[in-house]
C-alpha cells in the first residue's frame, strides 16, 4: 500500500481550510508519517479522511480528532452552517436556536463554534453553556418556542467521542428527509475556514434550567417521600440536576458516588461510560449496599438514560432496561389517563403492550429511536427503549430524559416502600398476570464497520428456520429500516446494526405463560434464553 495523489491532495486541502491550529498541526503530523511510508500511518489516514460523519440515530457522533471524519471544530463549523441552511429551508430565518454541551473533550470549543456561526448567520441563540444535561435542551426548545437545538454530547459512547445531536421546532430529534437535506447542505459548504463566525455574549440561561426542574417536580404523583438514593452522573453533567430535581420533588435524602460526581472527560472508572455495559455500575451498587439504600440510580454522562439498581436476596442489581420500562409504565398507567397512548420500540419488550390492554390503553411498537417513538401519535403518556431510555413527560421533553425518569422512579418506590412492596414485587405480579417476558441481548462490537453490512447480507440470504428447537419466520424491514426480525412461538430475535456504536446488535426475547409457578415459569424461560443466547452468539460470531 502507498500514499495515492489524491489522498495526499485532499488532506493538503482540508489543512489548508482547518480552522483549527492545533488540528492542522496533528493532521500534517498523521500526513507527514504516511508519506514516509509508515503503514500504521496511511491506515489512519485513510480513516480519518473516508468521509464525512452522518446523522445517524442521534446526529453526528465519532472520535475527537482531525480530518473530515472525525468531530472537530471544521466539521462542527460545516455542520453549523448545514444546520443553519436547513433551517432557512425551512421558513426559520432569524429564529431562536438552543444551544447546549456536556463536559467531554472539545465540547466546550464546539459550543463557542456553533454559538458563532448561527449568530453570523442571523439568528437569534440561547446560550445553556454549563455544562448541562441533554434533557435541558430538548425541554428548552419546546419552552422557550425555538425553531430548532443543538447539545453538543456524545451522550454514553466511548471518552474518546463526542457528538452534535439537533432537535427540530418541536423538540424532537430529526428524522427523514430533514437529515439528508442538512448533509447535502453540508456537502455544498464553503471551506470552514470561509464560513463566517460571530462573538455573541456568554449566557447561561439559568431561568430555563429552573422552568425545567419546576416542570420535573410535579412529576410525582404520591405522597411518600421516605427513601434513600444512591445516585451516579458516571462522570457526567447530570449529577448536580439531578440531585436538584430529587430535591425540589421532595427526596432529599440523596447521595452521589463520590468517585464518580464531578464531570471528568477521561471517564477514569469505567470503560464505556454506559450503564448497560458490565462493571459499569459497581461503585454504584457498592455504595448502594454500604448506604442500606433503597433504590440505586445510574444515569449516562448527558443524563438521557436512566437505570435502577435495587436489593435483591441480599446483593443488589441492575434491572434491565425492559424491567424499568414495563415497571414505571404501569406505574403511569396506573393513574387513569383517559385513551393514553404508551409506545416502545421493535427491539423493546413486548410486555408494555399486555399492561397497556390491562389499563385499557392504546399501545404501539416504532422502529428503534426517540425520534420515532415521540411521533407515535397523540394521547403519549409514556414512551420507552430497552437501551435505558425512558420518556415519562413527553409533553415537555419529546425525547428520552433520565433526569424525570429518575423522579419518577422515585415516586414509585417510596409509594411501594409505604406499603412494604417493592420493585421486585410489582415484576412478579406483572409476570403473574402477563406471563415472563425474558429479554436479553448479543452484541458484536467491530473496528470494522463494513463487517457489519456483511453480517446482515448473510443472515438475509440464508436465515435460521429454527431458534431454540422453535420455527421461525423472518422478517425484512428493508427499505424502512436495516433490521431483520425473526419471530415464532414465544421466540423473537431483531439484528440490527447499532445506531451510536459500531456494533451488530440482537435483542433476544423469549414469552412464556404462567399457571400458578412463577419460579418454574422464570426457570424454563431462563433454560430457552441461554440456549437461544448461545445460537445467535454463534450466529453472529460474536
């Protein structure tokens, strides 16, 4: 392999049109070693020029650094002025933007960039430099009336990542055609170097971050507030809102992970700062066990997700998203919504859909993503994702928010504690009435991402006619979505590549009625789970 001239010369130009010093600099450095003929060099330069990022599941996410597939700030500046393009497009000139961050690498340098060019393009920005939750900022547009936010965030992903994630009029994350129209727009940018940017004063905003923590204290809807939370932010901008948000909802007795409180870009005690990854959580449940508390939460570094870790024959544990999900639906549901609607994804359990005819609810499944599930019609009370995303105020925050999941949860357990119930207790009555609903999940991380479209190619050309000892049928949802659904008797398996991560997922599910043995019921769902687990494991390769 040899540095091509047109690889070369194309890097030359984006140097050229970088306006950062520091970028041009490492790039030329990237540049300088392939050119020697270092093939470790070339590899890297090759990836760090494919392609520009796109706007995936939640915007633009990938790795801080030079070049046009990488976040820095000549890719925030073009994406800016798409963004701002889009907007004109669509009859918005000089309107409110909303603009956030979290406290990962360059996000602050981000913020200032997108802040500029909006302000040299004409319109007006509300500045919620923080750094501050996700949550704020979808909240704000809604608010506040803007026409569109922007919170810089990489949300859970790896601390070498960060990520520009866009809210449309509505506070909802964007969805086609808006998303092809902006890279287009992004496409036919002058060099970043030529896009005008603006000083605008700083501002913080706080009477935005205040409407939003009154708007989460009327979430509860009992009277108990007697427990005690353990509480991580993993290092991320939620940990002094949250605890504002418990507070002013009437839980005071609240403690952080201290090694984890304060946000720290390096992520230093745990690699993947995600709640759903192994070992994620364990100085959490650590200091959950040491407290006596009653209820352990975890939220990911921008404070979109939420998990619950509670005691359980003596250790505690992580419930799954699914286990949240069904638990504070019903918890909503249970308060009488007149012809409420609650939605979940295609990946999801389907046990929220037998609450919801028990409630005498309507019920949806959406294809993966909040910007499909907050358009899942009208009437939404409640609107989740097995991947820790739960929405429970969708009428102010129209997409996943752990910050009021959090209280939520709150309100749930200590209403349950007053009665000498538990979490648990309501999962084995929901099981009871609605049969075990067992969900897992196989996932394949690559560092190849065509691998990936090669793994979906053979499962579409030759899928299993039987997963453990059950036919099944599969399903192509091509050219909606690029997921292949393979469902039988009490049997459900949906690939799919994620949308944040390169990784080929499977969510496993596995239904199974119940007489009167619920232990049983759980024991045989468990003994078909391992046995489908291990055939997709093998499946995938992974």
């Amino acid at each position: 392999m040899r540095l091509t001239p047109e690889l070369r010369d194309r890097t030359f130009h984006w140097i050229a049109d970088d306006v950062d010093p520091a970028a041009r600099t490492e790039l030329q450095q990237v540049l300088a070693r392939a050119m020697g003929g270092a093939p470790e060099a070339l590899a890297e330069l090759e990836d760090r020029m494919s392609g520009p990022l796109t706007f995936g599941t939640a915007g633009l996410r990938g790795p801080v650094r030079a070049g046009v597939n990488g976040m820095n700030r000549s890719v925030v500046v073009r994406t800016t002025y798409g963004v701002a393009t889009w907007l004109v497009h669509k009859g918005h000139t000089g309107g409110l933007v909303v603009v956030g961050r979290d406290a990962r690498t360059g996000s602050a340098e981000f913020f200032r960039d997108v802040v500029g060019v909006l302000t040299a393009a004409g319109f007006q920005v509300c500045q919620l430099d923080g750094p501050l939750p996700t949550p704020i900022t979808a909240f704000a547009v809604r608010h506040l009336g803007a026409v569109a936010g922007i919170q810089i965030t990489a949300s859970h992903n790896p601390p070498a990542d960060n990520g520009y994630k866009l809210y449309d009029a509505d506070g909802t994350q964007i969805v086609p055609p808006d998303d092809r129209i902006i890279e287009a727009a992004i496409r036919d940018a002058s060099p970043a170097v030529s896009i005008p940017r603006a000083e605008a004063p700083a501002s913080t905003r706080q009477d935005v971050v205040d409407a939003y923590l009154s708007r989460v204290a009327t979430l509860p809807r009992g009277t108990a507030k007697d427990i005690k939370v353990v509480l991580t932010p993993m290092h991320g901008v939620g940990g002094e809102t949250a605890t504002k948000a418990l507070h002013q909802a009437g839980f005071t007795d609240v403690t952080l992970v201290a090694a984890q409180a304060e946000p720290d870009p390096a992520f230093p005690t745990v690699t993947f700062p995600n709640p759903e990854e192994p070992g994620a959580a364990d100085l959490l449940l650590a200091a959950a066990e040491q407290a006596g508390a009653d209820l352990a939460i975890a939220l990911d570094p921008d404070a979109d997700r939420c998990a619950l870790g509670v005691p359980e024959n003596g250790k505690w544990r992580m419930l799954r998203g699914d286990e949240t999900g069904v638990l504070l639906g019903e918890h909503i549901l249970a308060a009488g919504v007149p012809d409420a609607l609650v939605a979940t994804t295609i990946v999801s359990s389907s046990m929220l859909g037998a609450i919801a005819a028990a409630h005498g609810a309507r019920y949806t499944e959406t294809l993966t993503g909040f910007k499909w599930l907050v358009r899942a019609g009208d009437g939404l009370v409640f609107a989740y994702e097995e991947a820790l995303g739960n929405s429970v105020d969708p009428s102010y925050v129209r997409d996943k928010d752990g910050i009021s999941a959090a209280v939520v949860a709150c309100d749930l357990v200590a209403t349950l504690k007053a009665s000498e119930r538990t979490l648990l207790d309501v999962l084995d009555d929901l099981a009871l009435a609605h049969g075990v609903h067992l969900t897992d999940q196989v996932s394949l991380r690559v560092t190849e991402l065509p691998l990936i479209g090669r793994l979906m190619a053979k499962l579409r050309a030759d899928p299993p006619s039987t997963l453990a000892g059950v036919p099944v049928t599969a399903e192509d949802l091509l050219p909606e979505a690029d997921v292949l659904r393979l469902k039988g008797d009490g049997v459900r398996v949906v690939v799919r590549p994620s949308g944040t991560e390169p990784k080929l997922k499977a969510y496993l599910e596995i239904v199974a009625p119940v007489d009167t043995n619920l232990t049983a019921a759980r024991s045989a769902a468990q003994a078909k789970m391992g046995e489908l687990r291990a055939e997709i494991s093998q499946l995938l390769g992974a």
